[in-house]
C-alpha cells in the first residue's frame, strides 16, 4: 500500500492506493498517531485504494473517534468494491 499525505494548514488528506489488511494497516496507523497534532479536519482519498480488510476498517475508525473529539472527518472518492465494505459495515 502506498501512503501519501498532504497537509495545509489545519487540514491533513490522506491517500491510500493499493490494499488495506493486516499487513498494512499498521503503517497506517503509525501515520494517523504521528500526524493528527494541531488537525482540524481529516480527509481519507481512497480513489487508489482496491481493498479493504477488517484491520484497515479498525484504523479508520480509529481516526474517526480521534478527530470526533477534535474536529472532523471525510472519506472521499471510495471504489464500489470498497464503498460495499464500507456500507455493508456501517461507516
């Protein structure tokens, strides 16, 4: 998986391409614990992102429940296979 993060300002997007699982979600999870100081708002761009495991969905929720007490979170640009996960899991 490929991680690419753009911060302006308050505002951190986050690009995913490839598959999030167990392998990779870890990574993920390092990112989202070194880079939400001082963010207000998070967005995850998930257009390259092809999979989507039960251990990506944990980090994702973990980044929700973080910026919930901060300010807010968007996903945006979600493949079918994924927005399926997604809706079937209630996000």
């Amino acid at each position: 998986m490929n991680i690419e993060k753009l911060n302006d300002n308050e505002l951190l997007t986050i690009k995913l391409e490839g598959r999030l699982d167990t392998n990779t979600a870890p990574a993920l999870e390092a990112v989202i614990n070194e880079e939400l100081t001082d963010v207000k708002k998070l967005v995850f761009d998930l257009e390259g992102l092809e999979y989507i495991s039960s251990a990506g969905l944990r980090v994702i929720l973990l980044a929700h429940k973080k910026m919930a007490a901060v300010g807010e979170f968007e996903i945006q640009n979600v493949c079918s296979d994924v927005m399926e996960v997604l809706e079937i899991t209630g996000f």
